[in-house]
C-alpha cells in the first residue's frame, strides 16, 4: 500500500469511527477534518464529498474481505479446513478493521443506489465464495434453498461479531474463530463433553 | 389489543416499511401521515414526532420479543427443547413484524441515548434468556465467556435473517427454525448424511 493510500486509509478509518459514534449523517466533513487532523481544504484533497468517504469505507471493507479468497481456498484440499480458513478470514478482516466494518452494517443505507449496487455484489461474490465451501463440505447435493440458509447461517455468526465483539478482550480473534466453526460444524454436545473432560 | 393500540401499532408499521425504504433521517412525519392515510393532525394525536415512532417500533417489537419468553421456557424440561423452542419464537417474530424487526438493526443509534438504554436493556433481557438456555443445554459447566460466543452466535444466526429472509419464500418458518436448530447443535455431517439417504 503507498504511502498516499495509506493515508486515505487513515482518513476513512477516522471517518468510520465517528460514524459509529454519532451516525452517518449526523457527522460533518469539519468533525472528519478536525478528527484526523487535517484542514478543511486538505480533507478536500482526498475526498470529494461525505458521500465518497462512506462509499471508500464500505469499498475498501468488501475488497479486504475478498482479497484473494478464491486463491486461498484453493490452496486448501479439505472442504471443513475451507470453512474453517473462511472464518478465520472474517474474524481478522473485522478485527483489523472494526470501524470499517461496523459502517458497512450500519450505514450501507446512506448510500446512492448505484454505489450501493457496487457494494451489494461484492457482498454477493462473497456469499458466492462461502457458498461454494459450504457447498462442496456437503458434497454438492444439498439443494439451492436450504444450502441459501445454511451460507446465511455461517454468515450471520461472522457478520454478528460486528456488533459485540471486542478483539482486545478475553477471546482472541483464533479462539472466536475456533467456536464459530465448532459451532457450524460439530454437534453442541462436544462442547459439553470437552467440559466434562476437563 | 385494543382497537386503538392496533391503530397505533399499523401506523407504526407503515413508518418502519418507510424507514426500511428510504431511511429513518429521510422520512419526514408527513410521509408517515400520507403513507398511513390520516391527516397530519391526526399523526400527532399518535404520535409526539418521528422520534417517538421509532422508540415506539422498536420498544414494542422487544415486548413482543421478550412476551412470556420465561414461562414458556419453563414449561418444557428438555434443555434441546427448549433451544428449539426459543429460535422458532425469534423466527416467528420476526416473520409477523418483519418491518419493526429490520428498523431495530438499522435504525437504533438514531434514538437520544436514554430511550436508546431502555431498548438496550431489553436486549439485555433477552440475551440473558437465552445464554440461561444455552447454558443449561450444556449442564452449566461452560466458563462465562465462552457462554458469551455460543449465545452470540445462537442470537448472530436468529437476527441475520433480518437481513435476508423472506417469510412468504420456499422455506417456511418452521423450516428455517428447524435449521437455525440443526446448525446450533448438530453435526453439519448429519446434513450430509440426510442428503446421501434421500
């Protein structure tokens, strides 16, 4: 990354932080400027508009989110040790990059609809992706319908943590990971009988 | 419900489906009052402002949320039961104030933060039933945070459906119920198995 996207970055990321904390339309390009301490006319050099920034926030998560993903399940033979990698993926995506995240649960709505459109289908290739494993785990005859639901599932759990989740907490980002695979994956009652074994 | 409780939860519901269109900032009291065909007047003989309207969603959809919740877990002695039990609920709700539910996920951080802490104490509420339920699933032996993350991901696949599920689709409640269920506490191979035996 150069060190001028770098800086768009930080931007953005400062942006994304007072939207979480005051919302999207309540926060002005002056509170942006003064946030990541650069003038008014400096902000303007990066950004054109508010608008821009929510739709660079929002872009920028999704392609996190689908940096090489086809690549990197490719890589991996065992459709479970897929699903599992996909999680981890996802839970280091949003904790390397909370605030990007949250904006993109929160505030998708502000968008214009063309540039939401953009957004919404690399929400759709990444849904492809999950599909895809969940897919293949089941040895591809699961029917349309019900695999739909179960890539929902998966992805409600990961997409859920953006509105709980503390990585600075007692469960780090591979721990979480962990159970949220055990938990689509494996029967509940290993969790109860780890307990009892230990 | 009285008659006019009704009324005043159907103009709250054609204020949710406008919030749900254009945005809660966007929606201005007078397309509340002309999407609901009553005067302006009329309007404010319901409701204070549009600030009292969300308040007023998304208090009630966590009464209809939290309604009876404890007695009819109580009422069943199976810890699986009652897991089953509460998703079908959740999946019900949702599927009868489809509108409500979706301005709770997207609309929340709108409200002045003490009616905002009142909504948040019933989600508080409703977490705690559910992390009871967990819990006693698992014999009670699990350490709290780690309660925290099954629950979290019970509540992440039940809410997600905001986001994607439409009740008058090819997978009915129950179905979806069952599931969310089957995710939660079986085996994923069992999806397979079943399908290997149809």
């Amino acid at each position: 990354m150069s060190k001028s996207d770098k800086k768009v970055l930080t931007i953005a990321t400062t942006a994304a932080k007072l939207f979480s904390a005051k919302g999207y339309i309540e926060t002005s390009m002056e509170d942006v400027a003064a946030a990541a301490k650069i003038s008014k006319g400096g902000m303007y050099h990066y950004f054109g508009s508010k608008c821009d920034i929510l739709n660079y926030i929002l872009s920028t998560f999704m392609d996190f989110v689908l940096e090489n993903v086809e690549q990197d399940v490719q890589q991996i033979a065992d459709p479970a040790e897929k699903i599992r990698l996909l999680i981890l993926r996802h839970v280091r995506t949003y904790s390397e990059h909370m605030y990007l995240a949250k904006a993109l649960l929160h505030e998708a709505h502000n968008l214009p609809s063309a540039k939401l459109k953009k957004i919404k289908s690399k929400e759709k290739n990444y849904f492809a992706a999950l599909a895809d494993v969940v897919s293949s785990y089941l040895g591809y005859g699961v029917d349309k319908d019900r695999l739909t639901v179960l890539t929902f599932n998966l992805l409600g759990m990961c997409n859920w943590i953006y509105s709980w989740y503390n990585p600075q907490g007692s469960i780090g980002p591979e721990e979480l990971s962990q159970m949220i695979f055990d938990t689509f994956t494996r029967d509940l009652s290993t969790f109860r009988r780890e307990l009892q074994e230990q």
